[in-house]
C-alpha cells in the first residue's frame, strides 16, 4: 500500500493528536473531584501542550525543500499505521477537543481511556519516527515518545493507586 505524507501533514496531525489530549486532561480535571486526580490531569494537560509546542517547531523546521518530500517508506508499515490514524480508525485526530468527559465517567475510566490515547500516540510516534529523514529528527520525535511512555507510566500507577484506593 502506497500512502504518501509529507512532513508538514505528520506535524499538523501530531500537534492535532496533543491537542486532543490536552483538550481531554483539561476537560477531565475541571470534573475531578479528587485532587490527586485534578493534580495529575493537569499537568498531563500542561504536559502535552509543550508536546504541542514541540511538533510546531518541527513543522516549522520541516519546510526545506527536501522535507517536503515524502517521508521513506519501504516496506509500507508505517504508512498502514499514519493512514489509520488520518482515517480516523484509531482515533479521530480531526476532533477539536479528544474524548468527551461528560462528568459522569469515573476516575477509573477516565485513567483507562488516557491509558489508551497515551499508547495510540506512542504507536503513532513510533511510525513517524521510523519515516524521518533524518537522525536529528528521529531523536527529537523519541525524546516525545519517551515522554509519552512516561505519561503512560504515570497513568498506570495512578490507576493502580486508585484501585487499591490510595490517591493522596
């Protein structure tokens, strides 16, 4: 399968990807009633705003003419995975805002979906990663997975604290 995306298309669905969860944590930590919780969405919210901030400096530095090439893909694997994510089959990167919090969801669920945007990303990174052109910008985009693999760290020890019911 041949899907071609050239850099500045990656960024803008990367950036979109940060705002989306930015959008979820916020959104999440206006509801929260426990402060532990409040606490940790808001700096996952802060956390993926700098991400944000990140992917617009690479969107801007990818404007040579040679980054406006599509990123090499041999074998196509990361084009399945890119063009997943843009046809929204994993998750809708077009949304404004990410997941609805509604209010009614508990801090449980509202742990395991972040859980899962968290990976998706990193699967999405990963891709992109495997795409670039060049070893500056595979280390700039996994030093963002790294952080995100933190993000999915810090979840999954929250969730597992507020199973055993300590979140203070």
């Amino acid at each position: 399968m041949d899907a071609c995306f050239n850099p500045q298309e990656i960024a803008r669905i990367a950036k979109r990807i940060e705002a989306n969860g930015a959008s979820f944590y916020r959104g999440a930590a206006e509801r929260a009633d426990d402060p532990f919780a409040k606490e940790l969405l808001e700096n996952l919210a802060s956390m993926e705003e700098e991400h944000h901030r990140r992917f617009g400096d690479l969107e801007t530095r990818w404007t040579s003419p040679e980054s406006l090439e599509t990123f090499f893909d041999p074998d196509g694997d990361a084009s399945k995975v890119l063009t997943a994510f843009a046809d929204g089959k994993i998750f809708d990167v077009y949304s404004e805002t990410g997941p609805p919090v509604t209010g009614k969801e508990t801090l449980e669920e509202i742990l395991e979906t972040a859980l899962g945007m968290e990976k998706d990303s990193v699967v999405f990174y990963l891709s992109i990663q495997a795409c670039a052109k060049t070893g500056q910008d595979r280390e700039r985009i996994g030093e963002i997975i790294q952080e995100e693999m933190k993000h999915i760290t810090l979840l999954g020890d929250a969730l597992e604290r507020h199973r055993k019911g300590d979140c203070s």
